[in-house]
C-alpha cells in the first residue's frame, strides 16, 4: 500500500520515516510490466500488448497486423483494461482479440493438425493395400505356361504307310 499525503497537508513524521526507509525498484509502482512480452523496451511495443493473449512472438506478430486488433488493443488501453466499464465495450474489445487470436493463430494449428492426421491415415491405408497386394501375389499358385506339342516328323505316318502297301502290290505283281 502506497502513502501518499492528503492534497493541502504537509506528510507527518511517521509518514516521512516510512518513505525514507522504502526502497522501490523503477516501475515497481506505476506500471505492472517493465519488459515487453519480446523483451524489448515497452515503448518500443504497441498499446495494449498486455491485453494480447499468451502466445509466441511469431503469434504476436500475426495478431499485431490484424487492424482490428490493433484497434481493440488501443481502445483497451485507452479505458485502463477496466472489465467493468457500463457500455460493455472492453468486453467488447477483448473478445475482438480473442476471436482473431482463435482464427489467426489456433484454427490455423488445429487445420493443419487434421490434414496431419489425415495424410498419415492415407500413408497407413496405401501401405496396408500394398501389403496386401504382395501377400496376395506371393501365396498365389503359379499357372503353368501352355507348351507346344512335341513335333514328331515332319511327315504323316498315312501317307508312307499307302505308298509302301502301293509300292508292296507293284513288286508282288511283277513277280508272277
């Protein structure tokens, strides 16, 4: 708790005692952060970061380029972060911010999640297809290729036969 005299009196002498032995840190006092969330100077860092939600720098960055949000940064910081405030639009302000940091910055990561799991579901089902296919060529019973008939002469059997029984009767007959 801070002491602070009264407008129009002078501090008493306990007060004063007080004060002379406090030590206090710069920016202990008037401001609840004294470095930026990317550890620069907090000048340096636009109004209303501290209304930012938790996130990496890369997130702050994305959510920082987004006029609406920058807007409702500085319109917080101008109301004093105050989450009482009757018309509601700090409220207002800080659910602008939440819903682009959901569809700036989570949407995107659940997406990709998804697609992830999708591709990988696809490697997992090619893969089993495959497997199947090479089990199903390697239990399979070889077919035998069709072979030629074997080729005994060139010749039929008949006709020689005829020519001989021909050939048999002419040399009977020149006989008698």
């Amino acid at each position: 708790m801070v002491t602070k005299p009264r407008s129009g009196q002078t501090p008493s002498k306990a007060t004063l005692a007080k004060l002379s032995g406090a030590t206090y840190k710069a920016g202990d006092l008037s401001s609840r952060h004294t470095v930026a969330p990317d550890g620069g100077a907090i000048a340096d860092y636009p109004k209303g970061w501290r209304f930012l939600p938790p996130a990496t720098k890369e997130q702050h960055e994305i959510l920082k380029k987004n006029p609406r949000v920058v807007y409702a940064m500085e319109r917080l910081h101008n109301l004093g972060g105050v989450g009482g405030d009757a018309s509601g639009t700090a409220l207002q302000h800080k659910q602008t911010i939440e819903r682009a940091h959901y569809d700036l910055v989570i949407a995107p990561q659940i997406k990709a999640q998804k697609e992830a799991i999708a591709r990988k579901e696809e490697e997992e089902r090619q893969a089993i297809a495959t497997l199947k296919m090479r089990v199903q060529e390697l239990t399979k019973k070889p077919v035998s290729e069709p072979t030629a008939p074997a080729v005994t002469s060139s010749f039929p059997i008949i006709p020689i036969i005829i020519i001989a029984v021909i050939v048999g009767f002419f040399l009977l007959r020149r006989r008698k």
